[in-house]
C-alpha cells in the first residue's frame, strides 16, 4: 500500500508543471469534517449558528417534529430549537421553547452574560408565551447558558408581525427588527404618531436588557419592506440591510421591483439616510458585516443586468456590495453560473475575510451541482475576490442559511436537507436541520 501511495505521489508531482503544484492545495478547500442531519419526521431547520466561549457552539431555529431528535416536546406544532455542541461537536443539550401554535426561531445571539438571544416569531399565547396581540408577535426570548428561560418578551399588533434579526447593543440593550404588519395594526408601532403605509414595513425595537420597550419605530414605504441584517456602527447607530419594492414614503430612489434598501437610523431609532441599490429586476439582501476598514459588505441575490448591478450570469447571481459610512457604493460583485445562485448570510473570519453561506442551482461556470439546490460555502477577500468555494448536497433541495467559524479556525454552517444520499448521510422526515464542519 505505501509503494501504491508512493509512485502516485511521484507520478503527480513529474506530470504538473511547477504553477499546477503550487495550486494544488486549494483543491482540498472546504472539504468537510462532518455533515449531519439533525430532526424528526417532520420539518426541522436550523437558521442560524453562534460561537460559544467554551469553543463550541450552538445552532439555532424550529422544529414540527416530536420524536427521534428531538427530546424536549410532544405535539407537532412548530417550536424555537436550540442544540449547544461542545468544542469537540458532542451534544451537550438542546431544548425547545413555544406554545400550542406556531413559533419559528430566526436568529440567535450570545449575551455578555454568557447566555443566549433567540428570536423570531410566535402565534401562541400559551405553556412559554406569555401573550399574544394578533396573527403573529415578534418573540424575544433571554435564556442562560444551559438552556433556562430567563424572561421573554413579545412585540406586535393584530397583523402578522414577524422578527428576521437582532442584535446586543453597547449600552447591554437589545435591537430587533423585522416586519410590522402596518395595515393591521392600523399605524401603531411607531413611538410617535406617524404617516401610515401600508403593507408590511421594517419595523425596528429597541429594549434594555431585560427586553422592556424603550421605542420602537418603522420605516417603508407602500409595498414590502423586510429587514434581514442588521449592525450596529462605531458611532453607535445603526445599519439594517433590508429589501423593498416601495417607492414613497421613507423610500426615495426606487430601481426596479425589489432593492437592496439600506438604512442607517440613530440610537433613538431615528432615520439618518437611506439608500436603494439594484437593477430593474429583483435583488434581496440577506446579511450585512462590518469589514475593518470601517466599511460594510452586504449579500444577497440579484436578477439584474444593469445599473448598481455590472454583471449577471444568469437567473439569480449572489451580490454582494460594499458600502462606507455614508452608504455610498465602494464595489460590487457577482457570483454564479447560469441557474439560481443566493446568498444567506455573510460572516467574519480571524484573518479579516469573510464566510458566505447560500445555495445553488448551478452546474456551470465551474459550479458543480448533485440535485436541485446544493448547500454553498464559500470564502471572499476584503475586495470581494473568491478565496475557495464548496458545494454539499444530495439529489433533494439542500440549503445553507448560516456560517460561522470557531475559535480553532473550524467552520460550522447550518441550514435545512431533504436529501439522504450522496453528500447527506440520512434524511428522518419530511426535511432536516443541517449541519456541516470542516477545517477551511
């Protein structure tokens, strides 16, 4: 056996030329440690991942399931799901948290306390929620490091309000947002009396830290405006990362259909500037980081070919953007092949680059594709300029909606798997929460 391994070796290094070797490493970029499925046989998603400081972490959305993985309930309504993984990727617990309706779990922080944020939505007024004012509430919920309800809060009208992301503010506070239901709560939701819109609106919350209102203000126009991202700036303010088809109201320059609509308000939830950037078709951010630089790169999709948008591939490219303080346009950079090709979120990594994980439809354009959608991760520069890329899946949908890496260097990415062959060890029901490791 290492007389076969040895002449491989040998014979690959006589038949590349000097450039080829040098290249070789960047062929084992992405390869993964694990890729595991995690559910019932119902609907399981994992939405969103943090690292923990013991150096593992935990994941974070819903689950309809009540069986095989899932310990913490018995009926099969939709319920938030948190699991904690050790540094070494062992179990060390999970649980689930809602009502007798439809909670669905969006975004997960770490507190300074060493606990957790989760938030999302809820349609239940019973068991874990509190109360509910109409179709849905954005709901916030404080838990301790081992997975004890601290105290949650729940935010909205009669309409359908649902909360996309938050974050911890500097003053040990909370901001959230996501989408007020602005006809139905019939222009409540703002601090003070405001111009009514109609449709949904961003609607943004401020808390202290133990999530009592401190204001609370929206922002839109006619049509639908959602939020997706959301940071807070070195002045602190805020920017959120939302799209919109509106083109009144707080909405002044819209380019066609959905825009990536980028906002900055103050600390006080008041609006500094706002600006839209797109094509004539649709594009939708999805995730916003600060870079180092003092700057902000922002993914998502487009399906344009023109204006703010210089190149398409086809269908829908990953777009990603990099804005300064002031919102205005540094660059921007297309990627895909000729199918459907998104971004989902973007993070930081330790040597200032930036993880992105999506998924894609693509088989072309040095895309490769086993299915339908294939979970995508992949790894860009300051400049936007592709350092690796990798694709996991089997023949069913596949989809990543978060990375992160680890302390040790390790990236975790999550997302949701219909698949049971090829890259996708098993499937348990109807879909499973998704989670894949690997080194780089």
């Amino acid at each position: 056996m290492r007389r076969i391994c040895f002449a491989a070796i040998l014979l690959l290094f006589v038949c590349c030329t000097k450039k080829q070797i040098e290249n070789l490493p960047t062929l084992y970029e992405g390869v993964p440690n694990f890729v595991k499925t995690f559910g019932g046989t119902k609907n399981d998603v994992f939405n969103s991942v943090v690292a923990t400081s013991d150096g593992g972490y935990a994941v974070f959305g819903y689950t309809q399931s009540n069986d095989l993985d899932i310990e913490t309930k018995t009926d099969e309504g939709f319920d938030f799901w948190i699991m904690k993984f050790s540094s070494d990727d062992n179990l060390l617990w999970q649980q689930t948290f809602g009502g007798s309706d439809d909670d669905r779990g969006a975004d997960i922080i770490t507190t300074n306390d060493g606990g957790f944020a989760l938030f999302g939505y809820s349609k239940s007024s019973d068991f874990d929620v509190s109360n509910n004012a109409g179709a849905q509430d954005f709901w916030l919920l404080k838990i301790t490091a081992d997975g004890t309800i601290s105290w949650g809060k729940n935010f909205g009208f009669i309409g359908a309000d649902t909360g996309t992301t938050l974050l911890q503010t500097s003053d040990n506070g909370f901001l959230i947002t996501g989408v007020l239901d602005v006809t139905a709560s019939n222009g409540e939701g703002n601090a003070k009396t405001a111009q009514k819109h109609a449709g949904g609106d961003v609607w943004a919350i401020k808390t202290d830290n133990s999530g009592n209102l401190e204001w609370s203000k929206y922002f839109g126009g006619s049509f639908t405006d959602t939020p997706f991202g959301i940071v807070e700036t070195s002045d602190n303010n805020y920017i959120i990362a939302a799209s919109s088809d509106s083109d009144d109201f707080n909405v002044s320059n819209n380019l066609g259909t959905y825009d990536f609509w980028i906002l900055k308000i103050s600390a006080e939830g008041t609006l500094i500037w706002e600006k839209n950037f797109g094509g004539s078709e649709i594009e939708e951010p999805r995730g916003i980081t600060a870079t180092n630089d003092g700057n902000f790169i922002i993914v998502g999709d487009t399906r344009s070919s023109n204006q703010n948008v210089s190149f398409n591939n086809g269908a829908a490219d990953l777009w990603m953007l990099k804005i300064d303080t002031d919102g205005n346009l540094i660059w921007e950079k297309t990627f895909g092949g000729t199918s459907f090709d998104v971004a989902r979120s973007i993070s930081k990594t330790q040597d200032n680059h930036f993880l992105i994980a999506g998924y894609s439809r693509s088989s072309d354009n040095d895309f490769t594709n086993i299915g339908q959608s294939d979970a995508w991760l992949l790894k860009v520069d300051n400049s936007g300029n592709l350092i690796w890329q990798k694709f996991f899946g089997g023949t069913e949908n596949d989809f990543l909606f978060d990375a992160i890496e680890l302390n040790n260097q390790s990236i975790i990415a999550v997302g949701e798997s219909s698949s049971s062959d090829n890259d996708i060890p098993e499937n348990k029901g109807f879909s499973d929460a998704l989670i894949i490791k690997t080194e780089k």
